[in-house]
C-alpha cells in the first residue's frame, strides 16, 4: 500500500519534480565553463584511465590491446559514471534541501528522485556520444539490444532504492555521505568497469556478486559482445535491484516522520 501511495504522490506533485530536476542542471551547469560538456568529460577521464590500464596489462602479458576490451570499458564506463554521481546528489538531497521539508508538505522521495533523474540528462548526453562513437569504431548492433532497456532499468530501481535508503541514512548520521564516497572511489576497482568479470576465473563469482557488476557485464554482453546476457546473472540483478527498490522506499516511509525534526 505505501509503495502504490508514493507512486500515486509523486505523479500529482509530478511538476515539483520537474522543476527541481531542471533547478538541478541548471545549477550543475550555471557557472561551469565547460558546461554540459561535464556530463562527457567524466567518462573520458574514466575511459582513459581503463585505456591506460589494459596498455599496461598487454605490456605485461605481451598480447597486443584489443580493440574489444578498450570499447566494452568505453560502454560500461558510462552506467557506472551513472551510478557514482547519482548516489552522490542523491545521499545529500534531504540535507541540502532541508528549507523545504521544514516549511512545506511534498512527498519527500522527490528529493532523492529529483537527483537521480537529474543524472539521467548526463548519462543521456554521454550515451549519444558514445552511440557516434561507437559507428566510427564498426561496432553492430543485433537482436539481444532489445535487453538493454530492461538492464538499464534495473540498475536505474536499484541507483533510486539505494538513493533513498542512504538519503535517509544522511539525514540521521552526517557521515554517511563521506562513507558513501569513499566506498564509490575505490568501488571501481571491485567491479567490472575497467576490466571483463571473466578474467578473474573463479574469482568472478564474486565481482558478479556485486548487482552493478553483473548489470555492466550484461550490457557489455547485450551491446559490444552481440550475445544474450548470462540469464543466471541478470536474473540476480533484476531480483536485486526490484528488492533494494522496495527496501529504500519501506526504509523512507518509515523515518520520513522524523525527518523535519533532524534536518
């Protein structure tokens, strides 16, 4: 009942969350020099950053670089470009906007939602460019890119759960957000962002553990590798993702009456 009440909230305060959605880019934006070109910039740094990783790892190993591996960093750099900066705006969205849940009544999952959606005009920016990129490189397209959709959503409901669980977590203890942050920067060094799961052997069992690690390889599956996404895998991270769904909203719900008094 309280998961279809916030569904049916959200909808009729739908221009509240517009409009603080588009406060969000403009603010991101305002009195950036660069401008929307941020919402690239991060993921060229990331796709370096791999690119300079795998030179190094084919010196070593004495096998050329391929030019696979160096478009499946380019494709799961962005999700995972996604998921960093949403779970930042959003662990700090009932904080900073703490005026607002003094003074008047909106269902308070607009504000971590607001920052997640807002993160969603980025990662459309990044993804056409990469889409350009991507025919330059003769990378095909087949039949199982109807799947990303499905991936994408997936890890969009398990970004929003943890969004609200750990909003809600900041709102109580103030150094949530620095954990959060500190876990996100080494985070992609035990996901499979900058390196394919299947390299690790048996150890991929437990990168894959991770659901944003077993939805980049899926969508590297769907996109560069042109084959049907492991079903065992994405299975997990659809079943994760829905779980944390609801277990951030149940959390919210529940300490959304102290909210007001702890801003």
């Amino acid at each position: 009942m309280k998961s279809r009440n916030m569904f049916r909230d959200i909808f009729k305060y739908r221009d509240l969350l517009i409009m603080l959605v588009q406060r969000d880019i403009r603010v991101r934006y305002k009195q950036a020099a660069m401008g929307v070109l941020w919402a690239v910039f991060m993921p060229i740094v990331a796709v370096a950053a791999g690119i300079l990783i795998k030179k190094a790892m084919s010196v070593v190993s004495g096998k050329p670089m391929d030019l696979q591996g160096v478009v499946s960093i380019s494709v799961k750099v962005l999700p995972w470009t996604f998921f960093v900066s949403a779970l930042k705006f959003s662990v700090n969205s009932l904080v900073g906007n703490s005026s607002l849940i003094t003074k008047i009544y909106f269902p308070r999952e607009v504000l971590p939602l607001a920052s997640i959606v807002a993160c969603l005009f980025d990662f459309a920016i990044a993804m056409v460019v990469l889409t350009i990129l991507l025919i330059f490189a003769k990378v095909g397209v087949s039949i199982y890119l109807f799947w990303l959709p499905v991936i994408l959503l997936s890890l969009f409901l398990f970004t929003a759960g943890l969004g609200f669980l750990l909003s809600a977590a900041n709102l109580f203890y103030r150094d949530v957000r620095y954990i959060v942050e500190v876990i996100l920067m080494f985070g992609i060094f035990f996901t499979p962002v900058l390196f394919q799961a299947d390299m690790f052997g048996d150890w991929q069992t437990i990168l894959l553990l991770n659901p944003v690690g077993s939805i980049l390889e899926a969508i590297n599956d769907v996109v560069v590798r042109q084959r049907m996404p492991d079903p065992l895998w994405l299975s997990y991270a659809m079943i994760c993702s829905v779980l944390m769904f609801f277990t951030g909203i149940h959390v919210f719900h529940k300490k959304e009456p102290l909210f007001a008094e702890n801003v």
